[in-house]
C-alpha cells in the first residue's frame, strides 16, 4: 500500500512537472512570437516610414548650368550645389577602386551594410559614451545623402541600414558607386568626383593621377578637416592612409604608391576667378530665373549657349579701364569715381558680342549700358538727319546757321535761345558739314522743319523704346536713352535699313539634350536702304575730318557719331563698320562734369578705338555696300552746288537717283574704287 501510494505522488509530481513544462515552454513561445510579432510590426512600421527609391533608377541630382561664349568656351556657372555629373563608363577604374578602400573596402561583397563594421562601430561608441563611429558603407551613405538626415542617432542608423539593404536589391554595384561618385560632398563647395576633381586640379575625373585620385577619396570622412588648401599636412597624410588601403586591398603596387606619396601635388586658386562678363552674365541669370524659375536655373543643368565673342569682350573691358584711367589722369580724378559702358552687336544679326555695363560688377550690379538712361547730346543728331533724308533733303541742302530764338516760359529771361557748341555761327551751311561738325542750329532747323512727332515716331522705328520729348530740345539729345537702344538704332544705318532685336541666347538646352530655347535673329527692314546709306556715308566723313577723326586711326571704313551733353556731363561715341556696331558712354552716376574740354571725341572716342582695334584685329577690312538707286556726283563742299572743272575741293556727294540738282553729272557707283570712299580721294577721278 505505502509503495502505491508513493508510486502515486511521484506520478503526480511528474505530472505537475510536465504541466510546468508545458506552460514554460507556451510562455516562451508566446514570448518568442510576441517578440518576433513586435519585431515584424516594428519592421513594418519602419519600411513604410522609408522612403520609396524607385527615383533612383532616374536620378535627377541638382546640378550646375554651365553659360558658354559664342565658340562654345565656358565663361560661367549658376549652381546652389556645384555638381557636374559623370557616367560610370567615364569613371576611370583607379577612382573606384580608391574610394572603394578608403570608405567601404567590403562594399562589392555585402548587401549593402556591413554587419562586421557595424558591430566594430557599435562596441567603439560604447566604449567612448557617445557616437564616434558610423560603420557606414558606401551603400548607407547613398541613403543618409539622399534620403535621411545627418543626425547621430541609433534609430536613423536602423534606418539607413534598412534602405541601404533596399537599394543594393533594387540597384546594381555599379549603379550605386555612380550615384555615390556624383553625390558624395568633397569640399570648398565642389559635390561629386567631376565638380572636385575640376575644382581642385582644374582637369576632368577622366585624367587624374592616383596621386590626385587618393587625395580626393580621402575628403568625404572630414572634407574641411582634410582640405589641402587650409591643412595641406592632414591632407598629405589622409592621403597616405588612403595609398595603404589600396595597396592593402591590391588595387596597386608598393612602387605606385610610394611614387604618388612622392608627387607633390599642383592646385587651383580657390580664389573666385574675376568674370570675363559679369553684367552680361547677370543679364543671362535674370533672364532664366525670370522665366524658368530657381529650381530650373540652379538645378537642372542647363546649357546656355550665348552670343559673347570673348575677344571682343576683353577689348571691350580692358578698353574701358584703359579710356577711364587716361581721363582719371587728365583730370585728376580719384581712380574709380568715373564710370564707363560699352555695348558691342552683330549689325546684321543682333547677337550681343560685348557688353561693359561699368567698372566694377563687384562694387556695383548696375548695368549702364542696359538700365541707365542718359542723354545722348549730339549722338541722336544721326536719326534727326536720317528722318530729314526721308523727307526729301539731301546732304547738299543748304541751311543757314544764324541765331534762333524761341518762346520758353521756363527760361528765367521766357525765351530759349539755342547755340552752337563753339558758340559761333557760320552762315549757309549744308547738311553734309552740319552733321560732321555736329552743328546745333542747324539740326533744331531740321527738327522744326520735319517736325517733332514725325522725328519722334522716326526714331522709335529705330527702336528706340524709352519715351522721347515732344519738344525741338530732341534735336540736341535732351531725351534719355539707353546705350543699347542708341547701338541699336545705328544698327539700322550699318546694315542698310534693317532693324534687329539685340539677344545674348542663341540656345539653352536641359540636361537631356532638350532644347528650352534657341533664338531666330528678328530682322526688320524699316527704312529705305538708300536713305540708311546715306546717312553713314556722312558719317565716315565724321570720322575722316569731323568730331570723330581720333577714330580714322583704325585703317579702315568707319561711320560714327560723338555726343556731348551740358556742362559735359555725358560724353558718347557711337561707330559701325558693315557688320559690327557699339557704343561707348562715360560720365558720373551722380550726374557731374567730366571736366572742361572731356567731349564725346576726347573722352569717349578713344575708349571705342581702343575696343575696335584688338576687337577687329585680323578680320577683314569691310567697305559699305552701295545700294541700288544712289548716284554720285561731284560738288562744292561748301554750297553743295554741283562743282566746276575748276573747283579743286570738291568732294563727291551721294543722291538719291532723281534728286540730284539740274544738270548735275552722276558718277556711276560700280566705276568707284572697291566702294571704297575717301573724302579726299582725286576729284578728277
């Protein structure tokens, strides 16, 4: 019985014991399914948090829109982050290979993080009581750049393993490497191995040395700590560390690199190169922003292709300083209180070939050559004369330059009572010597003769934009014009009546290869080309012995104009030959004299000389072509008359067929010399 009854406790025992069992072993399953619920829940909840990467297979980064001259040189660049993308085919295998040993040297054989280096990281932050170490492969570092946040914490590391592992699924080795190559921040504002190595070493990614390759790949653990410019030692020897793991890893040999330690290495200025073109470039950067918005200017990559010819910008900036700096000396001027513009253009096309908007871009954005407007003085006398042509004079008509008096109740005496510049009056006068010595009284004559609105609306056909006065006072250039409206209307005359649009974009195109833009030139022919003739062959006689004659010394056909305003405030000179016109303006912001005898022919002129001279230097010498229906004949200088066999002064004159004086004989066009006028070539010609 004792023995039953013991048999029985010890079976209840087993039996308590495997209930006990039982329940440890479901608790644990239970525990062990919660866990793995949580952890799946958990899981769940950070994948849907995670970003979606199907973008990358379009990767779109923000990169720089390159502005390049009219022979496809690049001149400048707009970008929030300078980044100039490469493809994988054109990254050279020691570049890879490079980085590959400095940042992740298991990265072609994990899945995207590194469980070894995470674990060697985790213990060292443990050790030091903080965040030392990140353990980032170059997968994860794809995914904090791109997705996440810089911030230290376990949580954001979870993540960025977690999309590391997405993104090595989804893309391949290569495809990564390329996005961390063109991604990755390497200093002084340069994102992206292209942007670096041309920051840098002024060269593309394509060509650089291991010893410049190892130098690179050492910056994106501490890009300013390890810059070669600030700490050239720290850089010496990151890039010694970089050296070893490749030689480490069998990338290279001892010899290589002990070779590339021993280069010492050459680098570009981190200077901010002075702009060939700053108001030029402005006018393009507003232009874009304007129209496309920041994101397109700043992001997208474009390519601007302009018009700027930098030979001629050059002379146009060195002329500028060169005129301003005569003028500071002649005058005694404290160096930079006078300012200058220069706007240069294809007559025939419009295309912008030079523009100087003042001295210095970086103490001043103003564009005088664009924005200010300013009185041209003796500078609009042309298309005062132009209009006169039009209406049935000639350059032989005679008028008499006398005092002239006018009702002016602004005037403190009530009248206005204009005067020559000189101050002197000289009689009958013809248009062809009032225009070339620039005589006042005789262009108000004109004016008052044609009439005011019929000049005014003349000289918007021009394209002359900014409102002109409705008062005889135009004829001496009292109305405020821009130095690109005034260039532009010369145009007109250089190229035989056609007006163009002045542009600075031939074309932009996107990053893809799509055309944004590309500009037609806009070409309008607005007046008679016999009458746009006329003009300018009264105009090279302005250069050949009139207030202009500092320009003859170019050596060739050259039509232009000087102005001159009161108390030589302003001071222009406007000249073309068949294909180039420009402009030179020089005076105070704050409008003041330039000084006693700073005229346009003193202060101006020689500032466009200097610009025509290097501008033109090896092109070929232009005559204006002589278009059908103008005749020549030959007469006196001074009464415009026709000359006599005895009149050893004459000059041949130019008429509109059928408006030469009676019985005056005409010199057929074609039997002159080349088209080539000199005004004192042989009169027995």
């Amino acid at each position: 019985m004792t023995t039953v009854k013991r048999s029985y406790r010890r079976s209840r025992k087993s039996s308590r014991r495997s209930l006990l069992g039982i329940i440890m072993v479901v608790i644990l399953l239970l525990f062990i399914t919660t866990a793995l619920a949580g952890t799946s829940l958990f899981y769940f909840i950070l994948l849907k948090e995670l970003p979606s990467i199907a973008a990358l297979k379009d990767y779109r980064p923000s990169i720089t829109t390159r502005v390049y001259a009219d022979n496809n040189e690049l001149i400048d660049e707009f970008f929030l982050e300078d980044r100039k993308v490469i493809k994988y085919e054109d990254i050279p295998k020691i570049v890879i290979q490079a980085f590959v040993a400095a940042e992740d040297a298991r990265f072609f054989q994990h899945r995207g993080f590194d469980m070894q280096s995470m674990f060697r990281a985790f213990f060292k932050n443990i050790e030091a009581g903080r965040i030392v170490q990140g353990g980032s492969t170059i997968t994860q570092q794809v995914a904090k750049t791109l997705y996440l946040s810089s911030e230290k914490r376990y949580m954001r590391k979870i993540k960025e393993a977690l999309l590391a592992y997405k993104i090595d699924k989804y893309l391949t080795k290569e495809e990564i490497i390329t996005l961390y190559l063109n991604h990755i921040y390497l200093g002084h504002g340069t994102y992206g191995i292209e942007a670096a190595s041309q920051g840098y070493f002024g060269k593309s990614a394509r060509d650089l040395t291991l010893a410049e390759t190892a130098l690179l790949a050492g910056l994106p653990k501490a890009p300013s700590n390890y810059s070669p410019y600030l700490y050239p030692e720290r850089a010496y020897q990151r890039q010694a560390y970089v050296l070893s793991q490749m030689l480490g890893d069998g990338y290279i040999t001892k010899k290589e690199k002990e070779r590339a330690i021993a280069t010492r290495l050459s680098f570009r200025s981190i200077k901010p190169k002075d702009k060939i073109a700053p108001y030029f470039i402005e006018n393009i950067r507003r232009y874009i922003q304007e129209k496309y918005g920041n994101d397109v200017l700043y992001k997208e990559g474009l390519e601007v292709h302009t018009t700027l010819n930098i030979q001629m910008q050059k002379a146009a900036r060195d002329a500028i300083e060169q005129g301003l700096r005569e003028l500071e000396e002649r005058e005694g001027y404290e160096k930079g209180k006078v300012q200058g513009a220069l706007f240069a253009m294809d007559a025939k096309t419009g295309a912008i070939q030079a523009m100087v908007g003042g001295r210095d871009f970086n103490r001043s954005e103003f564009n005088r050559a664009t924005q200010s407007r300013r009185q041209p003085g003796s500078a609009f006398k042309p298309i005062i004369y132009t209009a006169a042509f039009d209406k049935g004079m000639t350059p032989s008509t005679v008028i008499i330059d006398a005092p002239i008096v006018y009702p002016d109740p602004s005037q403190p005496d009530g009248v206005w009572k204009p005067k020559n510049f000189d101050e002197k009056f000289l009689g009958p006068t013809t248009l062809h010597n009032a225009l070339i010595h620039s005589r006042n009284i005789i262009t108000i004559k004109i004016l008052e003769e044609i009439g005011v609105d019929y000049a005014a609306s003349y000289a918007a056909n021009l394209g002359i934009v900014s409102p002109i006065e409705r008062n005889l006072s135009i004829a001496l250039g009292t109305s405020v014009v821009t130095l690109q409206e005034l260039v532009r209307a010369y145009g007109v005359l250089a190229d035989g009546g056609k007006r163009v649009q002045p542009f600075f974009i031939r074309k932009i195109v996107d990053r893809t290869g799509h055309v944004f833009e590309e500009t037609q030139p806009k070409i309008e022919q607005v007046i008679d080309p016999r009458i746009a003739f006329m003009t300018s062959y009264l105009m090279q006689d302005v250069v050949e012995s009139g207030t202009g004659q500092r320009v003859k010394r170019l050596g060739r056909p050259v039509a232009g104009k000087t102005g001159t305003t009161d108390d030589m405030r302003d001071a222009w000179f406007m000249g073309f030959t068949p294909s180039l016109v420009a402009g030179v303006w020089v005076g105070f912001d704050q409008e003041q004299t330039l000084g006693r005898q700073e005229v346009g022919g003193r202060a101006a002129a020689p500032i466009w000389l200097y610009f025509a001279e290097k501008a033109l230097e090896g092109t070929p010498i232009e005559v204006f072509p002589i278009p059908e229906g103008i005749v020549f004949i030959k007469v006196d200088p001074k009464t415009g008359a026709p000359a006599k066999p005895s009149n050893r002064g004459a000059i041949f004159e130019c008429f509109l067929e059928g408006t030469t004086p009676d019985n005056a004989q005409t010199v057929d066009p074609s039997s002159l010399p080349g088209g080539v006028f000199k005004f004192d070539m042989d009169p027995n010609f």
